[in-house]
C-alpha cells in the first residue's frame, strides 16, 4: 500500500508546494482546505498528473465537527495515514499593534492557528500509535509549519507570534510523547516566503531583503519547504525527532 500524507492548507501557496513535493515521492494525498471542492478541481487534478491518489478533505480546522469529517474522511478513503503536515494557517485580520488588538481577531487567529492544529494532532497521533502497533515496520511523522515569527516579534503580529511560539512547543510536546512509538516529530520555521499571504507586504519584503534582511538575496518559494517536508517524510533525517528546521534564507543567522 502508497504511504498517506494528510497535508492541512494545502490547496496554495506553501501547502500546494510541500503537496507536489510528497506527489513526486508517489505519496497519496489526503488534502484539507476551506474551499469547496468544485473550487479547487483544478489544482487537485495538477496534483493527479504525479499518478498518486489524491483526495479532498474540506473543513476548518477550528471546528471540532470539521476535524472529526476530516479524519474520519481520511480513514474512509485511504483506511491509513503515514505523515501530517500542519500547514493550516491564517494571517492577522488587522495588523493592529499589540496594544490595540481586538479579542475577537485574537480568538479567530488563535483558534486555526494554534487550537485547531492542536487538536487536530492530538487526534491523528492517537491513530498513528494504533497503526504503528499493528503495523511496526511502517513509517510515520508529523511535520509542523510554523514560521521564523515563533522566535522574531513584531509588535503588529503579535497574536501571530505567539500562536507560532505556541506550535513551536507543541511539537517539542509531541515529539517527546510519540518517540516511544517511533514516530518522529518534526517543526519547519519559514522565513519569507512568496504566497497569496505576504503578496500585500511583498514589496516591502523584498526592499528589506535586498538591504540584508536575508543572507540569501531572495524570498523563499513554496517549494523550498516542499523539499524539506520530502526529506523528512523519507526519513532523510533520521535520530533527528524533535527539531527545528529553519528554512528563512539565513534570516536568523546572527551577525555583528
């Protein structure tokens, strides 16, 4: 039987990257986003051309409803999953500055962000520990997608931040829980990458970059996480459960 990859978000931007990606890997693909399925026919038939299965999960993460539909879908179309890449995310609604942030933009960024993916994980660790007793010598992870914004504040992304810092330690969480089945667990922190949600702060991105910003003079693209997620999911790196990759052009490196 194909491995399963169940890839939240993953219908654009770095979702649809790390979705070709796992496709070139021949890994079916369970794929979750909000859009109606009619919406996204013809990215899920591109995703088709690789020769893999590839199936639409839709629902909000937020809503425990939504992630029970989409679990249950998975199992019902697929009977397995291998590997989950949280990837769901949305952005500020405002870029309001930390000490005028509404709670209700609070609440819906923290709750996709940081709850829905939480116990979205929960959920499917659970499965992958009943699969991983039955079937020992299958291979299973859990990628996470987080951003250079768990460890960089900005004061008009606050909420982002901190809903990014709280993924961080949710996987370090998940990692120590599931090492005792052998499923490792695994954080990628992106630096700028160029999708539908830096494409309004896209200009001020790259002026930044070209005055050092980055060590690599480019936004990143899609694919580069794609490439990452690929290699963890082949267990290119292995005795490796636990990190975090970041995957920012070198943004992070510290200079003088």
């Amino acid at each position: 039987m194909n491995r399963v990859a169940l890839i939240t978000g993953g219908t654009r931007g770095i979702g649809l990257g790390i979705a070709k990606k796992l496709a070139a890997e021949g890994i079916d693909l369970a794929i979750n986003g909000v859009r109606s399925e009619q919406e996204v026919s013809a990215v899920l038939e591109e995703l088709r051309k690789f020769g893999v299965q590839v199936a639409y999960f839709p629902g909000d993460i937020s809503k425990t409803q939504d992630r029970d539909s989409i679990v249950s879908g998975v199992k019902a179309h697929f009977g397995k999953l291998n590997f989950l890449v949280n990837n769901a995310g949305v952005a500020p609604r405002v870029r309001a500055d930390i000490l005028e942030v509404a709670e209700e933009d609070f609440d819906h960024l923290i709750s996709i962000n940081l709850r829905g993916t939480f116990f979205l994980s929960q959920a499917v660790a659970s499965w992958m520990i009943k699969q991983k007793e039955a079937y020992s010598l299958d291979s299973f992870s859990i990628v996470t997608i987080t951003s250079v914004s768990a460890k960089l504040a900005s004061t008009n992304r606050a909420v982002y931040c901190m809903a990014k810092s709280g993924l961080s330690m949710m996987s370090q969480v998940f990692a120590v829980k599931l090492a005792e089945f052998g499923i490792p667990v695994y954080e990628i922190q992106p630096g700028v990458i160029e999708t539908d949600m830096t494409e309004k702060v896209k200009e001020v991105y790259q002026e930044r970059i070209q005055h050092g910003l980055t060590l690599e003079p480019r936004m990143g693209q899609p694919e580069d996480i794609g490439k990452v997620v690929a290699a963890l999911v082949r267990g290119d790196l292995s005795y490796a459960t636990g990190q975090i990759i970041a995957v920012d052009g070198g943004m992070m490196v510290g200079r003088l």
